[in-house]
C-alpha cells in the first residue's frame, strides 16, 4: 500500500475509501466542489505526492460522495515539464487504487486538431499517442502493484466509453471521440507539429493524461477519458494561444463535463 494511502486510512478509516478515481485536468477542477461529507488533503501533507505548481491545478485530494458514488478526486496534476519525475507521476493514481477505486475517470484541457470540435466541446478519449519522452513504469517494476510489461491495446476501456456516449446523449452534452497525442511542453506546437501530429492520427493534443492512464492500467484499473477543448490547435485559428486562455476557455468545457460525469457516475462500469 502506498504512504499516501496508508496515512489517510489511519486518519480517516473507511471513510478515506473510494470506488472510482477523478483527475481533474487545467481549469476543471471545479467538480470537486460537489463532492459531499468531503475529506480534502492537500497534496503537500501526502507522501511521496508531487506538489502541482501550474494555476488551474488546485493540487488536493478530495474524498467523498458524489452522484451516490465514493470518490477520490485529484483536483489538478503535475506535468513532465514541471520537472516532475516520471514515477512521481503514477503516485495519485496508485493512492487511489490502494484507497479502493478500481475505475479511473480522466480529465484534461486539450486542444482540438479538428475544426469540427471546437471550444467548448468535449472528446472521449478512444486511444492516445505518447510523445512525452517519458514512461511512469521506467525504473524497478513493482509486483505487488502490476506487472512489468502492460498491454495497451484496451486503454480506454470500450464500455465505460459506450457508457460516458449514452449519459452524454441522456443530459444534451456534445461529445466527440478522438485520439489524444501527448506532448511534454510547456511550449505550445507549432504549426507544422500540428500538420505531422494530423497525419499521425491525432484528434486533439496536451501535455498530461497519459502517464496516469499507464499507470492506472498498470494497477489494474478500467480507465475513461475526457479532453475538454480549450482552443483550436496552432495554425487552426488567429486566436493567441496561452495557458490564460486555456483557463478561461475552460470554463465552457468545465460546465458541460461537470453535467456528464453526474450523469455517468451512478451506472459507471
């Protein structure tokens, strides 16, 4: 059992406990506001935790009851280019498997590759490309945890993807399904990354996710994926881009997917 996990169930007993895991990606950490009979924690008092310094990253972990189910919600993350090491990446999400979720539900803020999904829109996330550079599972493998070698052919799970479609349809909330590439900034791409990242099959790109999705699957965990798109990617629109734009931007995807995880949390798979 991770420290993390270990230390919120000698303070806070079952009550500490979950079903399913949330991350909530740049400006949509809103959610876990709605969390009732919450336990927060901020992540600086959880061992082994790397403390997000990006705004829009809350950096807390929130346990609770929400839409009826038990949740561990990790309102905002820390990145490769915060020089985060990779390892340090996987921590949340073996906390929250340790605490009991065996279901991973995982938010970004993205930018869209399709001028059909624009901001404002959301994206399930049916597969990804990692071109971080980095792997949460480099290093000594741990047994006890998952094996060495992962498939990932059924990273995101097709049912709990069938379902997050169906509860879209359910509260009117457009959702669209793509591919996420994964990029380690914080430079944003240029143009001409974007038309190489088009012909690799990219539907839309960030800067997270993936390396918390490895390692979700490494423990065992069912995993959904959103991307809330904040801006149309560079060369796709005369708008600037900026993490200040991605925020507000936000704002718009913040709302819809709060409506479709509320939806989706009391039948998720």
């Amino acid at each position: 059992m991770s420290d993390a996990a270990a230390l919120l169930l000698a303070r806070h007993g079952d009550a500490a406990r979950a079903d399913v895991a949330l991350i909530l990606g740049s400006g949509l950490g809103a959610l876990a506001d709605a969390v009732q009979d919450a336990i927060i924690t901020p992540y600086a008092e959880l061992p082994g935790f790397p403390v997000a310094t990006v705004s829009g990253h809350a950096g807390r972990l929130v346990i609770g009851l929400l839409a009826g189910r038990r949740v561990a919600v990790l309102q905002g993350r820390a990145h490769v280019y915060e020089g985060t090491p990779p390892e340090q990446l996987a921590v949340g999400v073996r906390t929250a498997a340790a605490l009991g979720a065996r279901t991973l539900l995982a938010t970004n803020a993205a930018g869209s590759l399709r001028a059909e999904v624009p901001p404002g829109h959301l994206m399930a996330i049916a597969d990804h490309i990692n071109l971080l550079g980095i792997n949460p599972l480099t290093g000594p493998n741990d047994e006890a945890i998952g094996p060495r070698f992962v498939g990932l052919g059924d990273a995101y799970d097709a049912e709990i993807r069938a379902h997050l479609h169906a509860s879209a349809a359910a509260a009117g909330v457009p959702l669209a399904e793509g591919v996420y590439l994964a990029v380690a900034g914080p430079s944003f791409e240029t143009p001409a990354e974007i038309r190489a990242f088009r012909t690799l099959g990219a539907d839309a790109v960030g800067m997270s996710t993936v390396p918390e999705v490895i390692a979700a699957r490494h423990a065992g965990l069912r995993v959904g994926a959103i991307s809330a798109i904040t801006n149309l990617a560079e060369g796709m629109s005369d708008v600037p881009l900026s993490h200040e734009q991605t925020l507000t931007s936000a704002v718009d995807g913040a709302r819809a997917l709060q409506i479709l995880l509320t939806t989706a949390l009391p039948e998720l798979p």
